[in-house]
C-alpha cells in the first residue's frame, strides 16, 4: 500500500473515531440537523475504516509470525501461516482500494442512449440502426426497460438519429463508455466493385435525474414550436401540429419529437430529453473542471471522439482508448457488450486508483 493512500486511511479512521465521540454527545443528538449529516458521513467512511482496522491487525499479525523464523522449530509452521496472512492482506488492499474510488452519483441512474449517423450517408444510418439493436439486446439481457423517445428515419433503412430511454438500476454505470465516435469498416450493400467503405456514428449517454434531484426548467428559458409531423404517408399522416420542438435557450440544445399523436406526449418527452442533455452538459463542465484521469475514457458523444472501429470483414473490433481488440463482433453485436465493458470499466478503475492521491474523500 503506498504511503498517499496509507497516509489517508489514517485520517479516516481519525476521523471515524471523531464521528463515534460526537453522535453520542447529547447536543449533538438533539440537533436533528447535524445528527443526519455526521451520521451519513459515518456510515460513508465506516466500510472503508473497519477494512483499514482489520488489515492493520494483519500487519501486526505478519511482524508476529516474521519474529518465529529464528526458531528451527516453529520455521515452517510459521512460513506456512505467513502465506496465508499474507494473501488476506492483499485481499484486503484490494477492497480498500475499490471502496476508495469515488462512487460517480450518476452511475446507478437510467440514461437515454443518442444514436446519431455521422459520415457515410445511406451506410451510416444502417450502422446506426445496428448499434441501436445492439444496445437493445444488452439491455434486454440486463433485464432493463427500453423506450423510443425520438427517431428520424432514413430513406434507404436505419436511422438518422434515434433516442432511447433505458431504465433499469445501473444503466448509466454501465454505458457511459459508449459516448462517442463508432466507426464502421465493411463493403456496403450498394458497392457493386467490392470495396470496403468506412463511415461512422455517434453515440451520446445522458444520465437521468431522479425526480428527488431535479432543477426546474424554467419555462422563459424554453422556446417551444409545434408543426405537422412527417411521417410515412396514409393513416400515419398527422393532421394536427402535434410535432413538438423545444430549445433550450442558456445552452443552445434543440429537441424535436413527433413519435406521439399527442402533442401533450410529444411535449413530456422532448422536456425529459432537454432535461437529460443540460444535466449531461453540466457533468461533462464539472468532468473537465476536476478531471484527474490520466486519459479520456469517457466520451463527449461528439464526432470528433473515436471510441471504437467495427472491422466487419475480420470480425474484429478495436477500443482505441485502451487499445483493445477483440474477433468477436458478430456476438457484440448479439447484444454481448460486456465483452468491451468491463475491460475498460477496469482502466478507468485502474486510472482512478493511479489518481487517488488527487481525490478528496
């Protein structure tokens, strides 16, 4: 354990102790309001403080056994109890270590996913359509809800954007390292002489708030225009303005929604993506403004990020942030994105430790 995070573990458990001492102190039980805050900072540091105790207890136990290496007798007895304290204690630093990573609030909220074709015309709305599919599954297989918000469909198939919301507990932890840049490389349908084409999509995670935590919009800051939906002819063809689009005057963010016949729906959902994309803005201003990583893993959602290549003809997909490749993209594509997830939920953890020394607890 390095000398920064040993040195910071002592003041936790300082200041545990101080916490102890204080909520059984009569004024302090008295003052509802001081009670619930140093009780919620007790029960923050508690796990990571009784962690620290029992490995300090280990320690003592490794200079015990070292001392019994000068009897003959008790050498490999000692030896052998010496290895199994020992591998406890690695154990343990390595739960410390995770419980003292800072817990990103917004990683156990649902998000929207933003699905947008970038270059490539006609190609990149299809890719578009398949990352959608593909997302689609993973969340069918964490068991989690999904709803179209928004879409705009291409002409020749798949998607010029599309909107989701994925609710389930964890969503955003889990996909907020797809914002950004996937590019696709493969012979397109339409190429008549073979030749590999490449084109590319964005995509943008925008966590969503708990009702608990949510500021209030204020209605001058919104300019809201209705018109007639577009949609595929016949019956689908509506008759009333009903379309609705909303700009967010501060920021400069623009949603449309034209999904519901109602104008009331389409309203409630493009407020609920507004809200979603100036709360995502504020994290991304804070993520710059406190930003202790060493690399950028997780993405703006803008084009110029480069998060991944889709190599089709070599079944073959790259992670450039970690310099990953994996020949498995026929079952990322089935929906097994864990494949990509959790090797690069381990560098960013790994990232985060590499930093701590920088974190406040």
């Amino acid at each position: 354990m390095n000398s920064s995070i040993f040195n910071k573990l002592k003041n936790l458990k300082h200041r545990y102790e101080e916490l102890e001492i204080m909520l059984s102190q009569k004024d302090i039980i008295l003052n509802q309001e001081k009670f619930k805050k140093l009780s919620q900072e007790y029960l923050k540091i508690s796990e990571i403080v009784k962690n620290f105790i029992e490995w300090e207890k280990l320690q003592i136990d490794i200079e015990n056994i070292s001392s019994l290496f000068n009897d003959a007798e008790m050498h490999d007895i000692a030896q052998e109890e010496l290895d199994i304290v020992k591998n406890k204690k690695k154990n343990l630093e390595e739960n410390i270590k995770i419980l003292l990573i800072p817990i990103d609030p917004s990683d156990q909220h649902s998000c929207f996913i933003e699905i947008r074709a970038a270059t490539g015309g006609d190609e990149s709305s299809i890719f578009a359509s398949e990352l959608f599919r593909m997302y689609m599954r993973y969340a069918e297989n964490c068991m989690w809800k999904t709803e179209i918000m928004s879409l705009s469909e291409n002409e020749r198939g798949g998607f010029k954007e599309i909107i989701a919301k994925i609710t389930g507990k964890g969503a955003c932890g889990r996909l907020k390292f797809e914002s950004g840049g996937h590019r696709v490389q493969r012979v397109p349908e339409t190429e008549s002489q073979g030749r590999i084409h490449t084109s590319t999509c964005t995509v943008a995670i925008m966590p969503v708030r708990p009702i608990t935590e949510k500021e209030e919009i204020k209605n001058s800051d919104l300019k809201i225009d209705t018109f007639r939906s577009s949609g595929a002819g016949g019956q689908h063809v509506n008759t009333t303005d009903s379309a609705i689009r909303i700009t967010h005057i501060p920021t400069g963010n623009v949603v449309e929604c034209q999904d519901e016949r109602s104008q009331h729906k389409n309203k409630a959902k493009a407020l609920s993506i507004l809200s979603a994309r100036v709360y995502a803005n504020q994290l991304a201003k804070n993520k710059q403004e406190n930003c202790f990583i060493r690399r950028n893993l997780l993405g703006s959602g803008e084009r110029s990020d480069r998060n991944r290549t889709y190599n089709f003809p070599q079944n073959r997909i790259t992670d450039h942030r970690i310099n990953y490749t994996i020949y498995k993209l026929d079952e990322v594509l089935q929906g097994k994105l864990d494949l990509l997830i959790k090797p690069i939920m381990r560098e960013y953890h790994a990232d985060m430790l590499s930093s701590l020394s920088k974190f406040k607890l």
